[in-house]
C-alpha cells in the first residue's frame, strides 16, 4: 500500500504519487538577467536541485541576454513593444512596458502547461517589474518575490494577488546568506507548486467586509449567509477589498454584504490603508457591473485609518493642534487606534467628494443594490457615551467615543449620515430600478439594522427584492 498525506488544500487523506507530485513542476525564475544574472542562474540552480523544473524568464531594462530560456524579445512580442524601445525608454515607462508584456506572457505560458509558479529575486526596479508578471497569474498558482524592499510599504507589489514576500537580506550576491535564502525559497516554491490544486466548492462564495470596530455586525453577517448555504470571504476594509473587486469580476464571488466601505475614505487620504493606484480594482465597482445582489453601508467611513503617528502628514497635526480638525476629546492630537494605526477625522469639505464619488460608482448598478445608511453611527467608534457599552465596542466611562459627531439639528444622528444622505439623494436620481437608498434611525451595530442588511440580501438572492421594499420598517426614515 502507497504512502498517503493529508492535503494542506483540502484537508482530506490522499495517495502520495499524485501525479503533481510525481512530475518535476515547471517554475519560473523571471528578473532582470543583464544586471542580475549570477543571481538569476543560481535562483534556477536552486530551483532544480529542489525538484523542480526552472525556466528562466529574461524582464531586462537596459540590455537582453542570450542565455535566458524565455528571451526579453519573446517575452515584448506578447504585446508587439520593441527592445529598442525598452532600452530608450525612461526606467519608469520601461517597467510598464516590461511588466506588461510579462504579463501577458506568463498567462500564455500557464495556458500552455509551461507555468506551476514564478519566483524573482531582484531590487525594488525588478519588484516593480516581476510583481507585475506574477499578478497577471490567478489566485493559487505560487509566486515568490525575494525583494530586500520587503521591510517597506509592499502594497503596490501585491495587488490583489497572493504573492508571498520573502527577504533576502541582501540584494545580490551568492554567499552564506544568500545561499540559504535563496535556497529556502526555491525549496518553498517547487513544494507549493506540487501539492494538488484545491477541488472546486460546492458551495457558491459571498464576501463581507468588515473592520474591527464593525466585527459584531460581520460575525452576525457571516453567519446568515452560511445558513443560506453559501461560503463566506471577509475581507480586512485595509487595502483587500480591492482583491474582492477582482475575484467578484471573475465570477467567484456571487453576492456581497460591503458593510464596511472604509477603504474609499482612507484612500482619499492616500492611506496605506487605502487602495493603493496601482491595483486594479475599483471599490464599489465590480459588483454593480456584474449585476450580482449587494447590500452597500457606510461602515467605518466615520474616519480616516492613518499609519504609524509618525507617518501623518505634519500638515494634519497642526490643523488638529490648532482646531481646524477634530482631534481625541480636544486634546489637540489623534487617537490612537494603535501602535500602527493612527485615527484621523476628515472634515465636512474632505467627505462630500467621497460621498460623490460613492454615488457615482453605484448608480448605475446592473443587479440588486440597497444602500443602507445607519444615521446613528458607522462603527464601535462613531458612537455617544450615553449609548456605548463594551459590548458595543466603546466602554460610556471613556466619553464619546473617538470619531462621534452630532448632528446639531438631529442630536441623536451622526453629522456625517445627515452629510451622506443629502449627497446621494441630490446624485443618485432615483430612476435605476436596481438601486434603493435607505436611511434607518439606528447605529451600525444595532441588532436591528443588522436584521435589514440579512433582510434586504435574503430577498436578494430569493428574487423578492425590489426598489422601495422596506419604507415601512421600524427606524426606516423618509
């Protein structure tokens, strides 16, 4: 009787000498072969004396080699550039011209069984470069960048692709530390493109998107759309609602509960918590142009998610110090969320261009779109003393929480639902039978807006929804 495994994809017991297993998987090492060539071969080296079966792809800027075994000129004629053109390029234009075109390269050669997975080591020209080919590749096909830009700011690499970063430590060269670093990673890379591809769900695939300080209404979310038989993606509103977009375009994903749209402000603000300019996917987008069911709130859009205090902008702080923004209880400064995360407030002005642009993106939806408005608050921190509990996420004994504003002539209602809710009815001019827009006198994490939100996508996916359903709930307002 054979060897068996239990199967990382699936969990389940399996025979060893699938045939994935038993075939030598064809990995692509792709970089930039006229600068780094010794790194390059010994990359491929590596990668074949760990079982795999290396190709060398050449992603040159300044000169083509002669040895790779996909060529810089093969790999421009996927889209028609020129090697000339390349090389008189400037560097910035001559990454996109590359990256483009080893991009549409790579998704030919995984068509033609000549790609298992990519892995590059490189600089922060050939990141650039690479992470452009490696994006172009699906969800689950292994990709490896070795990059000694790995302890800065990656977002703009990752996309929303499952590259995994590695640190090489040191950017060229073959020595003690490169050896073992280089050869740990081609290790990494032939195991992952060995194990067995993941069988198909056979259960459709929702996505939520949540915060921590919208967890209650998530878990509560997530847990309904189980029930009505689906598997359920959260996504961390930090830059991966981007991925959502993509995976929705791609058809995976058939129904989504954007209960925390946080990424469009923070983005405003160029928030690494923000989507970053070079991924591709446009929040509120994707599922508005596939036509599938989605139910839209503001969540977490009472603030702006900053990094590190000290990579806010100088500009903000002062305008906090000197009252020209809210700052934490008129101390003058932010609050701190955490060591990484700096909570910003954004001013009546720097929201409607955010709303106007929420507006725009969803108007012309094709498919079942309930915008929800919660008048009472977006999140655990857009909440009064009088009204916040632990359980709420903000303990009364610590005032209000951070980021709640009153509506002067509505108390009880946050400044910001009143500033949303003219916003999209002055822009969203009522004639799209698919769009219903909605405000509700209630917070976020009250059980009875969560109750709409499973309602309205209940009805959804039921083929009951229409525009104008629920006028008549309880807190329904207008």
């Amino acid at each position: 009787m054979g060897a068996t495994v239990r199967h990382a994809s699936t969990g389940r017991m399996g025979p060893l000498t699938e045939p994935r297993r038993q075939r030598r998987p064809r990995i692509v090492c792709a970089g930039m072969c006229n600068t780094k060539g010794v790194e390059m071969k010994f990359l491929a080296e590596q990668v074949a004396e760990h079982g795999g079966e290396p190709i060398v792809m050449d992603l040159s800027l300044g000169a083509a080699v002669d040895w790779a075994d996909v060529s810089l000129q093969e790999v421009l004629a996927a889209t028609g550039a020129r090697v000339e053109d390349v090389f008189a390029a400037p560097r910035a234009d001559a990454v996109e011209m590359v990256g483009g075109a080893g991009a549409r390269k790579i998704v030919e050669m995984r068509a033609a069984g000549r790609c298992d997975g990519i892995i590059s080591w490189a600089g922060s020209v050939g990141t650039s470069t690479a992470t452009q080919v490696m994006r172009a590749l699906p969800l689950g096909v292994p990709k490896v960048m070795l990059t000694d830009q790995a302890s800065a700011d990656v977002s703009m690499w990752l996309g929303g692709s499952d590259i995994f970063i590695s640190n090489p430590i040191v950017e060229q060269g073959i020595n003690a530390i490169t050896r073992k670093a280089i050869g740990n990673a081609a290790a990494a890379i032939v195991a992952m493109a060995r194990e067995p591809e993941a069988a198909p769900g056979s259960k459709p695939l929702a996505a939520v998107t949540g915060y921590g300080s919208t967890t209650p209404a998530v878990l509560h979310c997530v847990a309904f759309l189980e029930k009505r038989g689906f598997e359920v993606a959260v996504f961390h509103a930090v830059g991966p609602g981007a991925a959502m977009e993509d995976l929705v375009r791609s058809g995976l994903i058939t129904a989504v509960i954007d209960l925390t749209t946080a990424e469009l402000m923070n983005s405003q603000f160029g928030s690494v918590y923000g989507t970053p300019k070079a991924w591709r996917g446009r929040r509120l987008t994707a599922a508005a142009e596939m036509g599938i069911p989605q139910v839209v709130v503001p969540g977490g859009m009472d603030q702006t998610a900053l990094g590190p205090l000290h990579t806010v902008p100088q500009r903000y702080l002062d305008e906090m110090n000197a009252g020209l923004r809210p700052s934490f209880h008129g101390t003058g400064s932010p609050y701190m969320h955490n060591e990484s995360v700096t909570i910003m407030l954004v001013n009546p002005d720097e929201q409607r261009p955010v709303y106007e642009e929420m507006a725009s993106r969803l108007e012309g939806s094709r498919g079942p779109t309930q915008i929800l408005i919660p008048m009472r608050g977006w999140s655990a921190y857009d909440q009064p003393a009088a009204v916040a509990t632990l359980e709420r996420g903000w303990a009364k004994d610590n005032g209000d929480a951070p980021t709640w504003q009153p509506d002067p002539d509505h108390p009880g209602w946050s400044s910001r639902s009143s500033l949303l809710l003219s916003t999209l009815r002055e822009r969203l001019d009522g004639t799209n039978p698919n769009v219903d827009l909605l405000a509700l006198d209630l917070h976020i994490l009250d059980a009875e807006f969560v109750d709409l939100v499973e309602r309205a996508m209940g009805d959804m996916l039921d083929g009951r929804w229409r525009k104008g359903l629920y006028r008549e709930v309880a807190g329904a307002i207008g």
